[in-house]
C-alpha cells in the first residue's frame, strides 16, 4: 500500500517537474532575448548619436591632409624672408599648427588610420626638412622650386592617408 501511494505522487509530481522545467527553459530564453535586444536598441541608438562625430572627425581631418598638401601649403603661406630656414621652419609650425588642432579627431579613428595621419605629417615635414637641407637650395623661393620640383615626381605624403581614410569611411556607411 505504501508503494502505491508512492508511485501515486510519482505520477503527479513528474509531470509538474517537466512542466516547471519546461516553463522555466522558455522563461530564461525570454529574458535572455529580451536583454540582447534591450542592448542592441541602446547600442543602435549609440550609433545613430556617434556617426556624425565620427562623421565630422574623418572630415577634418581631410581637411588637414589637404592642408599640409605641400603644393597647397606652398602656395598659401609666402616666405617672410628670403633665407630657406626660416621658411622652412614656417612651414614645419603650420603643418604642427594644423596637427595640433585636430589632435583629439583621433578618438573617432582607427589607429591603423591615426597612424597613417600622423606617418603624412611626419614625411611632409621631413621633406620640408630635407629640401632645406640641399645644396640646390638657396634662398626662400629656390625652397620653394625644389619642393615643387619634387612633388612633381612623386606622391605628396597625405595621398597614401587620404585614400585610406576614404576607404574606411567607406566601410561603415
């Protein structure tokens, strides 16, 4: 008698395990949903705020690299005196001038793409530096012709960062 009451409760209680675990299974699953979901609204809802910083990050600093373009900066910035060195020396604090403006842009950034940046500005300056250096040269707008001169054999430093900042842009619109 003992052992049917036992079997007995088995017959009602198994039942009501499965479907307390049953239920228990697709409760889980729903609040697991629920909070992907709840994190996919928040982090879309992030994105639609952070593009057009980003936006506007990768624009400025187009506009930089179109800046320290040597045959745009050449032509903005007139020597103030006719010795080479204090051109260049001109030259070289407009392209830092111009860097440090846009310096936080790089929060927005990848740093494959930052470092692209910061390699332009670099080799532009040092192609001021080392035009300035050479016996060719004499005075200011001799500097100026030599730069040129250059530039007309090969790509000016920002192009290479320009066409990856392009890029990238590309790939998240």
């Amino acid at each position: 008698m003992n052992t049917d009451k036992i079997v007995e409760l088995l017959f009602f209680t198994l039942p009501a395990l499965i479907t307390g675990g049953v239920a228990y299974y697709f409760f889980l699953t729903y609040t697991n949903n629920e909070e992907k979901k709840r994190q996919f609204l928040l982090h879309r809802s992030s994105q639609k705020q952070a593009l057009p910083l980003k936006l506007q990050a990768y624009e400025r600093m187009t506009l930089f690299l179109e800046r320290i373009n040597l045959t745009k900066i050449l032509i903005r910035i007139a020597p103030i005196s006719t010795d080479k060195n204090d051109y260049a020396n001109l030259l070289i604090a407009h392209i830092d001038q111009e860097f440090e403006h846009n310096l936080t842009q790089q929060i927005y950034m990848s740093d494959q793409c930052w470092a692209l940046i910061v390699t332009a500005k670099n080799s532009t300056m040092q192609m001021v530096r080392k035009a300035a250096l050479s016996s060719e040269v004499t005075d200011a707008d001799s500097l100026r012709q030599y730069i040129l001169n250059e530039l007309l054999e090969k790509q000016t430093p920002g192009n290479a960062a320009l066409a990856y900042l392009k890029d990238e842009v590309s790939s998240f619109l």
